[in-house]
C-alpha cells in the first residue's frame, strides 16, 4: 500500500537526535528522507558513540532507520552547487547546526527560498534563533535543565535530576515532525513554503505544562515529587526484589480504589475512615503503602499488572531495556522489529510508534555512510558513473 508521505522529498542535513528523530519519523510515514552527511567521516553521531571503530553506533542505528544516505563536502564550491540544484528537486530541508552554520556557507533560508519557493525549511536550535539565549549551545539535559524538567523531577529536597528519556532532544525532533506537516498542509493550499523553527528549551517546557500546574495555586514555584502521585499512585516492590522489581499502581476513581482492595485482599480497607476518599488517604499514605506492598513483595511484576490489570486497576510494571526488548505485547505489535544492517547484522531495535491503518510501517535499516550516492546522484541530477568517479576523486562525495 502507498505509504502517507510517498513522493515527499526530504533533504536531511540534522546530525545527532534532535533533528534525525524527526526525519527518521518522516522517513518511517514513507517520505524519502535523503541524509546528507560530510564524505569519509559523516555526521558526529556515526562515529562518536560507537563501540568499534570503524562500525557505526547503535545511536545512529536508533535514529537513521528508513533513509537513504549521501556524502556531500558543503565547504567546497562545487558541492555547494551540487546542493542548491539538489534543493531545487525537494520538498523539505532540515538542519539542527549551530547557529550561523549555514549562513556562513552562504546557504541560508533566504537564498534556499529563492531557489525553491515551495521548499519547508526546518531549523532546530538549542534556544532559538532569536533571543538571549540565541547562540548558546545546547544537548538534550541543557535543554530539559532550561526548559524546566530538571526542576520537577526527584525527590523532595534532593538535587534536581534529569530525566531518563531524551525529551529534549527526541521530544524536539517530534515537535518538528508537526510544525513540517503543518507547514506541508498549508503549502498544499497556498502553493508557498516556509520557515518551521524548533527550540529545545522550548519543547520541553511544553512537555511541563502539567509538572507545573501546580504554582498557579500557590504562586511557588513546582517542587519534586518523586514517585507518588495520587493516592495511591506510586511505585511499589515486587518479587524477588531486584533493580526494576517493581510495578507502578494509580487508581484516580472510587471504582478502581474498591477493585484494588478486593484484589489485594483487603476488602475492609474500602469503609477503614483513613482511607475513605482521597484527601483520606493522602493523609495516611505511608500506612497505606506498607499495605500494597506486603502484597506486591508476594509477587513478580508481571503477575501485579496481569492480576490488577484484569481487575481494571492501572498498573504498569518497570520494564528495563532488555525486557523492553524482548517484551511479548510490543512483539506482537510489531514496536519491537529486528532489522538486519550490513556491518552489525541482526539488530533489534523499536519502531514506529504511529500507525496508520492504510500505509503501515516497514522498518529498514539506517544506511552506511555514502551507500546511496549513486542512486541519488543519478536520480535527483543525472549524473552518470564517470561524474559520480570524478566526484569522488575530488573530494567532493
């Protein structure tokens, strides 16, 4: 079936995950991500991270999956007018460089827009093109430390901490996937391109529009909760009691509170006046916890959310990477996939989290550095095996 974004032509110049996120997610609704990558060393995120030299990193395997790869060198005069021609053919170019990067090589948006009014031009900064903070460089804990994550997140009176998911970085790149669509929608109706800006700080903070709710009643700012949220809502241990033995139990309506204590076997707690609603229990949560977990610690994770969840009860039990892996329900669901790459083999990795009922997903694997260059070259500008040899030679791919 033809996939959502067939015949969209995306030209990848992002390095790292921020950008590459979001053009792996393009690349997996079925646009034709082309990455663009400087000859013989490619982008950093090839190389820096990887286990063997000479291999590429299972990071870039985790965010290049579905595209098709090319080396151009933009600091040389020719590969700057192989670019330009090459943005003439697309419908989207990204870049995440530091700022001033593109402007420097004399391919800035004006001059792209030019060329190809109808082109979507993404840039991702670490806080913006604009601003203060404007040429401040950023990672992903830069921006969830500037964009507020840190501040919501441990324990009350510990150091803030960061985040285990990269939101920064991955949370950007899917705040760009939207400002693009958005962007290619409108460009269907006015026949124009445009601008899409992405901040860092700024995606994260709008994942913390929740986290932060709280100041709005009391004027102070948001404080670290560590695990409880409700009551209950925390995390509780479970058999045999190792790193990730745990499961995660919330119940928010009378219903799944009443469940709970039928399940846990401990029906009486349903009329107990400590725990009869929730401020109730709020109020005696330590005594209320120790209850849960005498009947978690009976148990492995797995049987905690089988049982609860078969009882309406939400629990999540603590999967690690490995389990996460191999988990059956993300199997069957084809979330987990194994891919198999030139260099590394058999590789099992997640996959698309969108589905769409009439183009779904096939996963591929992420290309070795240059592995497309003829097939581009050759479709996107005609050139022939002698050119692509002289390029080559050149230094130029």
């Amino acid at each position: 079936m033809e996939k959502a974004l067939a015949g969209v032509k995306v030209l990848d110049l992002t390095q790292f995950e921020a950008g590459t996120s979001c053009t792996e997610m393009l690349a997996w609704l079925g646009a034709d991500v082309i990455k663009v990558e400087p000859p013989k060393m490619g982008e950093q995120g090839r190389w820096s991270l990887t286990d063997k030299p000479g291999v590429d990193s299972y990071y870039f395997m985790l965010l290049n999956a579905n595209k098709r790869g090319i080396t151009l060198n933009l600091k040389s005069e020719e590969g700057r007018a192989i670019f330009l021609d090459l943005v003439k053919k697309v419908d989207i170019l990204t870049e995440n460089y530091s700022l001033g990067t593109l402007e420097s090589l004399d391919l800035a948006y004006d001059k792209l827009r030019e060329i190809n009014p109808r082109l979507i031009y993404l840039t991702i900064k670490g806080f913006g093109t604009t601003g203060p903070y404007s040429a401040y460089k950023s990672f992903d804990m830069i921006a969830q430390a500037a964009g507020g994550a840190f501040s919501v997140t441990g324990f009350p009176g510990s150091p803030p901490l960061k985040p285990g998911p990269t939101i920064g970085d991955t949370g950007t790149g899917m705040h760009a996937a939207i400002g693009i669509l958005a962007a290619y929608i409108q460009r269907e109706r006015t026949g124009r391109g445009q601008k899409v800006e992405i901040a860092m700080q700024e995606a994260v903070l709008n994942f913390c529009r929740v986290a932060i709710m709280g100041m709005y009643s009391n004027g102070k700012p948001a404080g670290r909760h560590g695990n409880r949220l409700g009551a209950p809502g925390d995390v509780f241990k479970c058999a045999p009691g190792g790193d990730n033995d745990y499961c995660y139990i919330f119940c928010t309506t009378p219903e799944m509170w009443q469940s709970l204590c039928k399940t846990i076997g401990h029906p009486e707690l349903i009329t107990d006046e400590r725990f009869k609603d929730a401020r109730s229990r709020s109020k005696n949560l330590d005594t209320l916890a120790a209850i849960i977990a005498e009947w978690t610690m009976q148990r492995s994770k797995h049987e905690v959310m089988e049982t609860l969840g078969a009882a309406g009860v939400p629990c999540g039990k603590v999967l690690d990477s490995v389990e996460l892996l191999n988990d059956p329900h993300l199997r069957e669901r084809g979330m987990i996939v194994t891919v198999k790459h030139p260099a590394r083999g058999d590789f099992t990795m997640p996959g698309c989290a969108v589905r769409l009922s009439d183009s779904p997903v096939e996963v591929k694997p992420s290309p070795l550095l240059g592995e497309h260059n003829a097939e581009v070259y050759r479709e996107l500008l005609n050139f022939d095996a002698a050119k692509l040899e002289s390029l080559q030679h050149d230094g130029i791919i």
